[in-house]
C-alpha cells in the first residue's frame, strides 16, 4: 500500500510521520510506503507563529532552537474609540482603551515557521517517510487507486497510489481537483515592522477590528502586524509607531471552520487548514494541524473512522469556540470581552483553550 501526503506544512508532515513510525513498528506490510509530496513558496507560509508551548513535548518535537519568546498574552478592548490620524496633523489617540494581561505562565510561543516546518519534515523523514519536492497540479481516481502529476519546474512526474491525504492548506489543490470545492476562509492581512514588541497583544478595539481582532505578536524582524482589513492593519501599524509601514502589506486566507467540510471520502482524506481544523476565534491553525495530523495517522492505521475520531475530540471545543466567535461579533461583544476583568473567566477560557 503506498500513501501519499499532499503537503508538508504541521499537518502533512505530522501524518506523515506518525504513519511511518507506525509502519516502522511494523503494523503494516514491509511493502508499504509513505510519500509527503510538498513544494515550499518563496517567503514561506505567512503566519504570525502562535503556539501552546505544550505542543512540544505532547508530539515529542525538539524545541530548541525553535522555540522563541515564551511569553504572556494581552487582550485589549474598550466599548468604544475614536483614531485621529497622524497624517492629519494629530497625534494618534485612542479612547477609552481598557487591557487585560492573561497570565499564560509561559503557555504560548512563537515560532519561525520556514524553520518549524522544516523541523517538522525532517521528523518525519527520520521516522521512515519519503519527500518529493514539487507541486501537484492534476488528479484523479481510476479503478481504485489515484494518480496526481507533480510539477518540478520543467519536469512533470506521476504518481499512483492507494490512501491519498489533502494536507495542501487553505487553497488546497486536492480538494478543488477531487471534491471541486474551495476551503471557506477570511483573507487577513500583514506586516512587518522593526519595533521591538513584547507579549502577544489581541486587539479587540472597534477601530482596530468589528468582528474578529487586530494582533501584534513579536517576531524575528520586530513586530508581525495582522489584521482582518487593510484599513485595520494600517491603523494597528500607526498606533504602535510613527512608522508608516515600510514593508509591503501581504494578505493571505485564514480557514473559517463551519463544522460542515468533509474530512473523508472513502480512500481520500483532509487535515489541517485542507480540512478547515483552525480554531474559530483565535485562529489559531498550527496545533489543529498537528493534532489531527496525529489522529489522522491513527485512524488510518487502527481503520477507525477519521471523521468521528476528530469530532470526538475536538467537535465539543470547536463548537463553544464557534458560539464564542458568534458572539463576539454582535452586540455581546464588549460584554463578553469585559469578563476578561475576571479571574475565574479567564481561567475557564485558558482552561477550555490549552486542553490537550
Ligand atoms: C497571516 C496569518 C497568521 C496566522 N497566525 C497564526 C498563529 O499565530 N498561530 C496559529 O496557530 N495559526 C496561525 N495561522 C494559521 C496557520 O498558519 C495554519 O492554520 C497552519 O499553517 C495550517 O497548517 P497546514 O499544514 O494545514 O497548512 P500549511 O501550513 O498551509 O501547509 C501546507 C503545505 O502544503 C504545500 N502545498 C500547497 N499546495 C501544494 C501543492 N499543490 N503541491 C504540493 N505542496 C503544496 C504548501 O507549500 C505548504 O508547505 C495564521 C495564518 C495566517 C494566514
């Protein structure tokens, strides 16, 4: 049986290694193999880094020298507030802001993502997996088994096989050219700037965002801005520095998860921002992949059904997540964020959003 795994990002090359550790043990025939077919784009994945820092020893990933900025998160957020623009002569202010530090005791981390992911793979190759570098741009089903075409640069491959895993990201390929759907997602938008930042900092403020929120997350180069709109970005950029943005501004889709995506058909299967597994809320993609990555790998081993594994263990917080979300983008909004002020709430929701 050969499986092949589009994609190397958290989620293909955590299935990827996990399924070969399982072959490797000998649970599967000797003739088994695992392909992870993954093409890497110029710049890497935009991301702003933010993880559980639990992730490391839950799926035995080496942290150093990956791990970077341990750190606590901030959430700011205020009923109301007006932005005078700098461009206009006046200083930017901003009214009434209220902020909440959530002691995360070191709970969340930042990582570099070219470098995570790279890790990732090589995890994966170590545990007996095989990389093909090259995008897949065609494929199909016949008579039980399915080829896709691999493009690498002039030279086109093709490949058969039996088990096929869309591991490819929000834009998946995989999904389009087998299922003919596309992954529902918003598009955020980002930038870097050389200003030293401290701390995760969640911006729940109406002029920084109406539904979702603005973050400013350290980063390598300084500070990783992120917005829902390009308006929002401009003005998180402004607020923090008298700095105009000096890199360009990028967008790129986040997953919107609405519990409805198919995780399976038959032989073919979907992890990762390919399946939609980000957290409503926080956005938050990097541990999902990984976690159901590992889920996947098991339930294709034991021949469980993947689809009812992954709602069992993450159906509950994904839909409280989702209400949340709902809420927070209508008229409990400011209400909501205000229980931040309690000690017992914040508790609960770090509780509930650090569950392994
Ligand atoms: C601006 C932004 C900020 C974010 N910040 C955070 C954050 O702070 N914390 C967090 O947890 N999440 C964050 N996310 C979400 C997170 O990046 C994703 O959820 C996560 O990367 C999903 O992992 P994945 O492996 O499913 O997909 P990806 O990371 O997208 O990996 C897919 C891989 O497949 C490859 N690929 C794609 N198509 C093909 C093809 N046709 N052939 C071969 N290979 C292919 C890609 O090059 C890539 O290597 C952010 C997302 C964005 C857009």
């Amino acid at each position: 049986m050969r499986i092949v795994i589009v994609g190397g990002g958290p989620a293909g090359a955590t299935t990827a290694r996990y399924l070969a550790q399982f072959l490797g043990s000998g649970r599967l025939g000797k003739k088994d193999e695992v392909l992870l077919v993954n093409y890497t784009p110029s710049g890497g994945k935009p991301c702003g880094g933010g993880i559980k820092t639990s992730l490391f020893s839950q799926f035995q990933i080496p942290t150093d020298p990956i791990i970077t900025y341990p750190m606590e998160g901030v959430i700011h957020f205020s009923k109301s507030s007006h932005f005078f623009n700098s461009e206009k002569g006046m200083t930017p202010f901003l009214i009434p802001s209220q902020q909440v530090e959530i002691a995360l005791s070191q709970k969340l981390a930042i990582v570099e993502r070219s470098a995570f992911d790279q890790l990732l793979r090589k995890l994966a190759i170590e545990s007996g997996a095989k990389l093909i570098e090259g995008r897949v741009i065609k494929g199909r089903w016949e008579k039980g088994k399915f080829w896709i075409e691999v493009r690498r640069g002039e030279e086109r491959e093709q490949i058969w096989g039996d088990i096929l895993i869309g591991a490819d990201g929000v834009n998946s390929t995989i999904r389009k050219k087998f299922l003919g759907e596309r992954i529902p997602a918003i598009t955020t938008y980002f930038t870097t700037l050389p200003i030293p930042i401290q701390n995760c900092h969640f911006h729940f403020e109406p002029i920084f965002s109406d539904r979702f929120y603005g973050w400013v997350f350290p980063n390598r180069h300084g500070g990783h801005f992120g917005a829902t709109s390009i308006s929002y970005l401009t003005r998180l950029v402004e607020y923090y520095s008298s700095l105009s943005i000096l890199k360009p501004i990028k967008g790129y889709n986040i997953p919107r998860w609405n519990g409805k995506l198919l995780l399976q058909k038959g032989k073919l299967f979907f992890v990762g921002d390919g399946a939609g597994q980000v957290l409503p809320t926080t956005f938050e993609g990097i541990y999902y992949a990984i976690a159901s990555g590992k889920l996947l790998a098991e339930a294709i081993i034991t021949g469980e059904d993947y689809s009812t594994k992954w709602w069992k263990r993450f159906g509950r917080r994904f839909l409280f997540f989702k209400w949340l979300e709902k809420r927070l983008g209508g008229n409990f909004r400011y209400p909501i964020l205000s229980l931040f002020r309690l000690k017992w709430y914040r508790n609960f929701v770090i509780q509930i959003w650090n569950k392994e």
